[in-house]
C-alpha cells in the first residue's frame, strides 16, 4: 500500500469518526432541550390543552328516507403535550454567520376527547355522549437557528409543524352513531387537521422557546 492510498484511508477514517462524534453531540443536545420542554410543560401543567368546539351538519339516507342531523361537541381537549420525544438525527448546517439545526419529534401519546357531543337525527335518534381520538403515529419537524451577530449569538425556533400523522381512531361508543360513523370519522379528521395540529404547533413552539432560555445552545455547539 503507498503513503497516498494510506493517507486517503487515515483521512477517511478521521472524517468519519468526527462526523460520528458530532451527531451524538447533535443528538445529547435535542434530548436536553426536550428534557427541558417536558418539564415546562409539566410545570406549566399544559400537557393538555382545551380544544374549540366542533360543529357540522349532514345530510343521510336511511333505507328510503333522507335524514337530516347535526353533531355539536364541546369541552374538548388534546394531549399529553408532555410525552414530546426526539425520533429522529439532529443535523447542523452552515451559511455564513447562521447555523441551523434540524430534527424531528413525536408524540407518543397524541390523545383528543370531548365530555360533550350532542348529536340530533331527525326523527331518528338524539342522544349525548363522550367522544374521543387517538392518532396512532405521528412526525414533527423542528427547525432551530443560530446567528451570530457582533460577537452575540441568538437561538431561535424557525420551525415546529406537525407535518405528518396516520392510524387515525375514533371512538363512537356504538349504538345509532354506528349508522353514521363514516360521517364521524370525516368530522374529526377534519377537525383534527384544520384545528387541532395549529394548537399542537403552537404550544409546542412556545415550549421549545422557553427550554432554549434553560438550555443554551450557543454555548454548547460551535459555531
């Protein structure tokens, strides 16, 4: 072997090993920042969250009749805002004075419910009961950034979007909703992405902010 395919692998080797040093930096640093969000949020007692109401009507064809309902739902709620963990690689990346970092979280337990749903069947049934959601998988993606500014550096929450979720459950508790649980399911999904991920997305980006005050990353990461 000559000195310049040695070299090449010595310098290989070192790259590797030093990118493979960094990423565990990267990643020992997220998990404190959402150490540190977890608490807040506990602290805060914020790991659930009140919800809006939800209200729809609809249109439905029982044998040969045409039916006509609403479903009205209140005192809802989400959680647990405090089961937030990292899943993903943190990254790092530089342009000029501004360094960004990258990662993606989830909830473990991602849970809504609502004590009150009041749905009117007309002429067929009218009843009142406990409704709730549970959405099996879901995927957040966080975007951090560093800028050095004078000498000073601020850490910032660019991003937090619930950007992806799947195995969507509903929870009717049978009886006449059977008949109508198609209609449920597209209510709630509806509600949960149009209302529900905006509120997720916000007291998590609030809570990310507040950990930054604890941890600090321009100290920690070189930049």
């Amino acid at each position: 072997m000559n000195l310049w395919k040695l070299f090449l692998i010595l310098f290989l080797l070192a790259y590797f090993f030093t990118g493979g040093e960094a990423q565990v930096m990267y990643n020992k640093l997220m998990d404190e920042v959402m150490a540190a969000v977890r608490e807040n949020i506990k602290n805060s007692k914020q790991d659930m969250i009140d919800t809006p109401e939800l209200y729809s009507t609809w249109k439905y064809q029982w044998t040969f009749f045409d039916i006509t309902g609403y479903c009205s739902c209140r005192m809802g709620t989400v959680r647990s805002m405090a089961s937030i963990a990292r899943t993903g690689q943190t990254t790092e990346s530089k342009s000029g004075d501004k360094s960004t970092i990258k990662t993606k979280l989830s909830l473990k337990h991602l849970v809504f419910k609502f004590k009150n749903c009041h749905f009117q069947a007309q002429q067929w049934f009218s009843l009142t009961r406990t409704i709730s959601g549970k959405v099996g998988k879901n995927s957040i993606d966080v975007v951090i950034s560093m800028t050095t500014r004078q000498g000073k550096c601020d850490a910032n929450v660019e991003r937090v979007v619930l950007d992806n979720y799947g195995d969507l459950q509903v929870e009717t508790g049978g009886g006449p909703l059977v008949e109508i649980e198609n209609k449920i399911f597209e209510w709630f999904s509806g509600y949960f992405r149009n209302k529900i991920i905006n509120i997720i997305n916000r007291a998590l980006g609030d809570s990310i902010r507040q950990a930054l005050l604890k941890v600090d990353l321009c100290a920690k990461i070189p930049h």
